[in-house]
C-alpha cells in the first residue's frame, strides 16, 4: 500500500485530504506543523507528501528541503493559496514534481497523485467501500 503524507495547517484540508486518498487506497498520515512532518517523513517513509507552502514556525519550503535530504526519492506535490511564482519555481528547483493552488479541484489532484504514484486511471474505490 502506498504512503502519503498531508501537511497542512488548516485542519479541515488535513481531513478532507485524508478521507480522499484513504477512500483511493492510501496509507494517509497527517502533520499540522513541519517538526511532526519530518518527524513522519523519517519513521514511515511516505511515497508521496502533499505540503502546504505556508506553514507557522517552518515553511513549506523548508520542509521540502529537509524531505528531500532525509530521501531524496520521496515525491512532493506543493499546494499553495498564493500564486507567489518565485516560491513556486524555488519549490520546483528543490525537487517538488508540481504544485496545486488553493482552491484545487479535488478530482484533479486525486488524478495527479495516482499518475504520480503509478496507480491506473480508472481504479478509484467507491466512497464508502
């Protein structure tokens, strides 16, 4: 089963997400804050992290750069409110794979990180199964 990490602090992205790829299959883990982040990237190892670019006390960016120097093959799709195009590219230059701006479309998020995870485009599980 593959693993994913969703980092954000908004509470209410952090479950949505979670019953979203948990519904797809996923192993979902979650982090409010980057130090819990990092603390679940060195214990589980996810396939996939989902990171918010603003986060209080560590930024997004920061994170990533910490993911990707505990395991480099960890694969990182940003999300950000803020269509701030030099944290975007910076982002992409430290190994990030794309990035989503709040508010995203669920359905094409769900779609990136099953491409990106190698999973087959008509395999959704049914809500609830």
């Amino acid at each position: 089963m593959k693993k994913l990490l969703i980092v954000d602090d908004q509470n209410g992205i952090r479950i949505l997400l979670t019953e979203v790829f948990s519904t797809e299959g996923y192993q979902t883990y979650q982090a409010s804050n980057g130090k819990l982040a990092l603390e679940i990237v060195r214990t589980t190892s996810p396939d996939l992290v989902l990171l918010d670019m603003k986060i209080p006390g560590m930024d997004g960016l920061d994170i990533l750069k910490h993911i990707k120097s505990i395991d480099a093959s960890i694969k990182v799709i940003m999300m950000t409110a803020y269509g701030e195009l030099d944290m975007i590219k910076e982002a992409t230059d430290l190994g990030a794979i794309m990035h989503f701006t709040k508010p995203f479309d669920i359905d094409e998020l769900r779609q990136a990180v099953n491409i990106h995870l190698g999973k087959p485009r008509n395999s959704s599980y049914a809500v609830g199964s």
